[in-house]
C-alpha cells in the first residue's frame, strides 16, 4: 500500500475488505498504468473474484464479456495496433 499521506482513502473500503487487502491495490495499479476503464474493471474483478465479497464466476463471466467488448470495439486492436496500451 502506498505511504503516500494522501493515500487515507486507500486504507478505508465500503462493503468489504477484498481490495484494500491486496499489497497493490486494483486502483493503484489501474492509475500507475494509465489503463482504460474497461482495463481496469477486468483488473479488479480478476483480483476480487475468489474473495468472500467477490462474486465468482459473475465476475469471471463478467471478465470474459469484457475481453469479448474489447475484442470488438478497439478497432485499433483489430488493426494491430492499440489505443487501449
């Protein structure tokens, strides 16, 4: 977890502890990487979903829609080259 001193709102969750448990937390990781927010929603479904607050195979199955919108929409992608890098 960051030592930042303006990190307080990364040691305090609403609804469970899943993410503010991990030594790097889906946001950090999300924020130090500029990932999109589709990234980033694949990012903290992927790391929460085996937790007791996680929602299991609804995020696992969530994930692979994700992957699936991804697939499709970043024309980019398609074209082999991304903007979503």
């Amino acid at each position: 977890m960051s030592t930042d001193p303006r990190s307080a709102a990364l040691n305090k969750q609403i609804g469970g502890n899943h993410y503010k448990d991990f030594a790097i937390q889906p946001i950090e990781i999300i924020i130090k990487n500029k990932l999109s927010w589709i990234q980033g929603n694949v990012i903290k479904r992927i790391m929460r979903y085996n937790k007791p607050t996680g929602k299991g195979r609804e995020d696992l199955l969530k994930i692979q829609h994700e992957i699936d919108l991804l697939l499709e929409l970043d024309e980019d992608l398609n074209r082999g080259s991304s903007i979503c890098r």
